[in-house]
C-alpha cells in the first residue's frame, strides 16, 4: 500500500511538471473547456480504484497510475481554461461590435465584406490590451497593517484569508497584530471589532476584492502576508487559503481553537503547548500537510478521507479513523486534529 502510494505521488508530480514545462514552451494546443467537462470520470476512476484496492486486485495498480495521470491533467485543463476564458471574454466583447456590422451587410468601397483584416486588428488591440495588464499587473504593492494590544483582551479572533499566495505567522509582537502585505493584484484590508463587554477583539485581514482575476503565470504575480500576533491572549483562528504555501507557526501562541480550510497547497503548521484544551480542524483539498505537535501534549486525530497518504507514526490506531499519541489519557493538556483531505497527503509530527 505505502509503495503504491509512492507510486500514486510521484505520477501526480510528474505529470503536473510536465504540463507546466509544455504550456510554457508552447507545446499545448487542448481544448480545455471539453477536457474540464469530463471531470466525473475522476469520481469514477476513483470510485473504482477504492474497490480494487480493498479487494487486493492487481488491477488497482492501473487503475492508481490512471487516476495519477488523470487527476493533474483535469486540475491543469480547469485552472488553463478559467484562465484562457477570462481572456476569451475580452476578445469576444471586440468581435461582438463586427458582429453587429456583418448585420448591416454595408460595407466601403475598399471592403468585399471579409473582415480578416478587422480580426487582426482586434488581435493585435487584444495583444496590446494583455500585455499592459500584465505590466501594471507586475508592480508590487506592500501595505503594513497594525492594532494596538488591549490590556483587557484575554481572548482574541483572527480571521485571515487569502486565496493563492504565500502565507507566514511567525514570532509575537507587542501588539495585538501586526501583518505585512505584498501583492501584485489588488490590495488587502484589515478591520478590527471589539465587544464592548468582553473586550474581546474580532480580527479580519482579507483581500479588497477577493473575486479580482489573478495571473498566475511566473513572474506576474506575488502575493505574500507575514502576519504576527500578541502571545497574551487565548486565541480563536478561521484560515482560508487557496493554492500556494501556508507557513504557520503558532508554537509560541495558546490556540484553543482553529479552522484552516486549503486548496492545492503546501501547509506546515506547528502547534504550541499554551492552551489546555485545543481544537483543531483542517479541511484541505489536494494539499501537502504536516502538522507538529508538542510531545507533552495528548493529541487525538480525527481523519477522514479515501485518498490521503498519512504517516502517523507515533500514533495508536484505535479504529474509526482515530489515532491517539502514547500516554493520551494521562496527559494534562489535550489536542484534537479532525482532518479532512481530498487527495492528500498528511504528516503529524511530535516534537
């Protein structure tokens, strides 16, 4: 099973980077819009491969190197064909005014009523239009956003999102938060609600418009927050990422609470020993993710989800998807991971 896993892993990448090599070689001419249509046939094809394998088929073999080469192609094809359809609907709102004149069938003396001439117009307006997009598109914006700490909080709300990007918290700040933003689209905003009776900050950092088209082609686009918190209060955290990398270390912070929903990204998430009782969820899609834990802490795993690759090493297996560290019961201070994945693979690590 672990060898196949291997297997399943090392397809998937290989056949991403060579679709990323051939696009940006020139090398694809896909009609993406039919290929993202047949995405059912991944359920299928992943339906069938679950069958195999708990019957112990070798069948389960094609059917796991199939899925590997499927799987990246169709997340390829979807993200090439948003991309390409943005661009599509700017050429088609040119062509629709020639359209509305091949209505009128008038035309002048030096025109026989082929407009090849007026497409390559509208081409090279389209070339023209794309590339000063991408040029105003490549300047970096930083903005830094900060509150200052009330003495009174003892607890405190953060809710950040972000979408594609880079995301970093690192070591405390003396205020309540302090984040540094770099983005080539749009910009961010941070507001910060206080309850009048518990002090309790609510805090929400996201994009301005977090709809804006984002080109994800290298070198045009940066999008990076580097966020700090106060060590003081007792925190709850909402994360919503998308693709790219999530760098949280939040050893030095007391957790009670958290949520992280990803996309296709690589997380990394280290949990502290400051609360007593912390819960954790993450719910990712395909994603690389590895949690560490605090050894002195007792940690409870929740997993579900058909196609993950875990490494749970220093777990007990107790059945129903549950997985407890050594000396669990006797442990003063408790964590709960409930993990949900797509197609993922998922390492806890105690350290």
């Amino acid at each position: 099973m672990q060898r196949r896993n291997g297997l399943f892993w090392g397809i998937f990448l290989l056949t991403l980077g060579v679709l990323f090599l051939a696009r940006r070689a020139g090398w694809l001419d896909v009609d993406w819009h039919s290929l993202v249509n047949l995405w059912p046939v991944l359920l299928i094809l992943a339906g069938v491969n679950l069958i195999l394998e708990r019957r112990g088929n070798p069948a389960a073999f094609i059917t796991t190197i199939m899925l590997a080469v499927a799987l990246p192609t169709t997340l390829f094809g979807f993200f090439s064909h948003n991309r390409d359809r943005d661009h599509d609907g700017f050429h088609m709102r040119w062509n629709h005014d020639d359209d509305d004149d091949d209505n009128d069938h008038t035309y002048s003396d030096n025109d026989s009523g082929d407009n090849d001439d007026d497409d390559d117009n509208n081409d090279d307006d389209y070339r023209e239009e794309r590339e000063r997009r991408n040029v105003e598109s490549a300047e970096t914006h930083s903005n830094t956003f900060s509150e200052a700490m009330d003495a009174n909080a003892h607890e405190a709300v953060l809710k950040l999102s972000g979408g594609a990007g880079r995301f970093f918290i690192s070591d405390p700040t003396s205020e309540l938060i302090k984040a540094d933003t770099k983005q080539t689209v749009g910009t961010y905003s941070m507001s910060v609600d206080r309850d009048p009776t518990t002090h309790t900050p609510t805090i929400e950092l996201k994009p301005k418009n977090e709809h804006e088209h984002i080109n994800l082609k290298d070198g045009d686009f940066e999008n990076r927050v580097d966020v700090h918190l106060n060590a003081t209060p007792i925190w709850t955290m909402d994360v919503a990422l998308g693709a790219g990398q999530g760098n949280l270390d939040l050893s030095q912070y007391a957790v009670k609470n958290m949520k992280i929903g990803a996309g296709a990204a690589d997380l990394d998430l280290k949990l502290g020993a400051k609360a007593d009782q912390a819960d954790i969820k993450l719910d990712v899609g395909a994603a690389s993710v590895t949690v560490h834990v605090p050894k002195e802490v007792g940690c409870r795993i929740k997993k579900d989800g058909a196609l993950n690759v875990e490494h749970l090493d220093d777990f007990t297996d107790v059945g129903g998807g549950e997985f407890v560290s050594p000396g669990y019961d006797a442990s003063q201070k408790k964590m709960t991971i409930r993990y949900n994945g797509g197609i993922s693979s998922f390492r806890v690590v105690r350290y």
